[in-house]
C-alpha cells in the first residue's frame, strides 16, 4: 500500500511554487541583504517584496511585519517583549487552557519572573467564551492571547469578540494563527489583534521561518540583541532564502482561503467513518466552527496509539504534533472534560492540498480491518 499523508497539522511539504521562489538563492542570490553593494540588491530587494507578501495575507503593513525563526520565537517575543519594558511593575496574562506550548511554555517562564497567568477554560467542544476572558481581567493585565484555531481539535475561537474586549480594556491582544494562516481568513482588520504569529512550515513553506505581525507604535524588547536587523526588533543576517519562501507560500495560500476542496474531502472522510463505526466514533472539537482540514475523531474504548501502530503506511497524529508518542489523554482532550475512554481513543487526522478521494477511501479501509 502507498504511503498516505493525513499530519498536516504537523508539517506541510514545500509548494513547488515555493520551491521555484527559492531556488536562485541556493545559487547566485548570496549577498548579505544589509550590505551596500551589488551582490546585496536582490537579497534586499527579495526580504522586502516577501514582507509585502506576508502582509497581503494579513491585512497589515509591510513594516508591521518582522521575520523569525518560526511560530515559537515569534510569540516568545510577542511575550517577552512586551513584559521586559514593564518588568517593574505587577504584570498579568489572560490565556487560555488549551494553548500551544509556544504559548504555555513562555507563560510558564515569565511566571518564573512573577507574572500571574490566568488560564479561562474551554467548553466541551473547545471553544473559549468571550465572557470568560473579559471577568479574568485585572488592573495588571497587560496582554491577552488566545490561539486563533486549536492546532489538534481545530476549533476555531471567538478571536473578533476577543480583540474588541481586550481593546475596550487598552490591553495588548495577541493570537496564535500558525495553524490557521492559510487555511481560513487571518485578516487583522477582522481579528483586531495587535500581535499575531505565523509559522511557515504550516502553509507550504519550510521549517525554520516564521513572522510575527506587530500593530504600529508597539514597542518590544528585542530576543535577539545584535545589529539592527528588522527594523530593530530582531537582530541577525536576514534569510532572502526563507524569507522569500514564507512571501511565496503567502502569496499562494491567498487562492487556498477556506480550502473548499479540502473540507469537501474531510466532511466526506467523517461521514465514512460514522457509516462504518456507528456510536463506536465521537467527534472531537467544535462541529462546524473548526478549520476545514482538521477532523480529530475518537474510536471509543480504543488506544489512538495503538490503532496507528497497525496503519504504519498512513501518517497522522494521537495528539500535538509536538507530543506525539505520549500514551497519557491529550491536554487539549483533557481540558475540555472528555472522558478517558473516548479521549484515549483519538487520532487526529488532518488533510492537506495534496489529499485525495482515494486516499480517504483507502484510510476507511485500513481503519475497518484494524478495528474489526
């Protein structure tokens, strides 16, 4: 059997328009973009055509945004960099409990620095209430962040409703969009956010590049301190070679924006399932407000783990990506109270610009002889 592809939650391949927008700095393009020369032109000239490229898909400046490493370093230094220039003050942050760890881990450091950290709950099918966040508030808080879609259930929050509330408050809003940039509208203006990050091998770029998106007249303490790279705000040569690669795959995901095909597919695969699983499969996540390529099912009374070991041909996930191969219910699974009959069950299958018909069928098949 052909090897079959259902993580891309997890990791994308390279867009070959990607690949081809890459290519001449693998080759000739090699000049250090802040030089003054001839060999520098092209590789400036590329960082700054890609960062209009990358603002295109948000709906923002050019100069709002800066490139990093990925999705983690731009929200730690959506953190950290607004937390160190009022680091003598009392300081308080609104999240919420099913956030990445590129999240929870930099909540857990600053914590260590003294910050309160308040974690509002989600509901039974992940999804945060508005309301929950504004009563979290205090006269400390300085920054709230809340993921834009949950990177293993897909649900998709209430980021519009959010922004306005932390605006009302003249908080700092920050939202984690690495598993929604791409695949559903991540437009600024709609979401009201002031910091927002993306992560490029996500949407058919390649690890090791990510942005950051930075409202006008914020200030933020640099993680990397050195030249004065980006504006300032993040010292280190830029890549012409990455950055160009996540300018590309933005440009590209602009004809991907709610994935039409892709959540044919998926409704398609959920509907298989319930044919052939009855009571025996649960959905987890929100039912229509969830993004179009992600379907986290589970085989009730059954091990996720163990039902993938028997499929070794077909790629998907028990959990974040991040944590994959841990035989413990997911947090995500945990914090929305499902039980650990249903939760140790899940597998979470997510679908790609690449995914197939055939592919679906074939899943289903495996699935049926596994759990027979």
């Amino acid at each position: 059997m052909a090897r079959i592809y259902l993580d891309y939650n997890a990791s994308t391949p390279i867009d070959p328009a990607v690949a081809a927008a890459m290519r001449p700095f693998l080759e000739d393009d090699y000049g250090n973009p802040s030089s003054g020369h001839w060999a520098s032109t092209r590789a400036k000239d590329a960082v700054e055509n890609a960062r209009h490229q990358v603002a295109a898909l948000l709906g923002s400046a050019a100069d709002e945004i800066i490139f990093t490493s990925g999705g983690s370093e731009a929200t730690n230094l959506a953190f950290k960099g607004l937390f160190f220039p009022r680091r003598a003050r009392p300081s308080h942050i609104v999240t919420s409990e099913i956030e990445h760890p590129a999240t929870l881990e930099p909540c857990r450091f600053l914590e260590r620095l003294g910050v309160r950290v308040t974690h509002v709950p989600v509901d039974a099918a992940g999804s945060i209430d508005p309301d929950d966040v504004r009563k979290a508030i205090t006269k400390d808080t300085f920054l709230i962040s809340i993921m834009h879609a949950n990177n293993e259930v897909g649900t998709i929050q209430p980021i519009a409703e959010i922004g306005k509330i932390a605006r009302a408050h003249g908080i700092h809003f920050h939202t984690d969009a690495a598993q929604s940039a791409g695949k559903i509208a991540a437009r600024i203006d709609e979401l009201g956010a002031d910091l927002l990050s993306i992560a490029g091998h996500k949407m058919y770029a390649p690890k090791g590049v990510g942005a950051l998106y930075v409202r006008r007249g914020i200030a933020l303490e640099p993680l990397i301190h050195g030249g004065g790279h980006e504006s300032g705000r993040r010292a280190g040569t830029e890549s012409a070679l990455l950055a160009t690669a996540l300018g590309k795959a933005c440009e590209v995901a602009q004809s991907w924006i709610g994935m039409p095909e892709v959540r044919h597919l998926r409704d398609l695969f959920w509907q298989r399932l319930q044919d052939s699983f009855g009571h025996q499969v649960v959905l987890n996540g929100h039912p229509t407000q969830r993004l179009p390529n992600t379907l986290n099912v589970s085989f009730v009374g059954r091990n996720g783990a163990d039902i993938l070991a028997r499929m070794p041909q077909i790629a998907a996930s028990t959990g974040s990506a991040c944590h994959s191969g841990q035989i413990e219910l997911s947090p995500v699974l945990r914090a929305m109270k499902i039980s650990s009959e249903i939760g140790m069950g899940a597998i979470r299958f997510s679908l790609g610009r690449g995914t197939t018909q055939a592919e679906i069928e074939e899943v289903v098949r495996q699935l049926r002889r596994v759990l027979a």
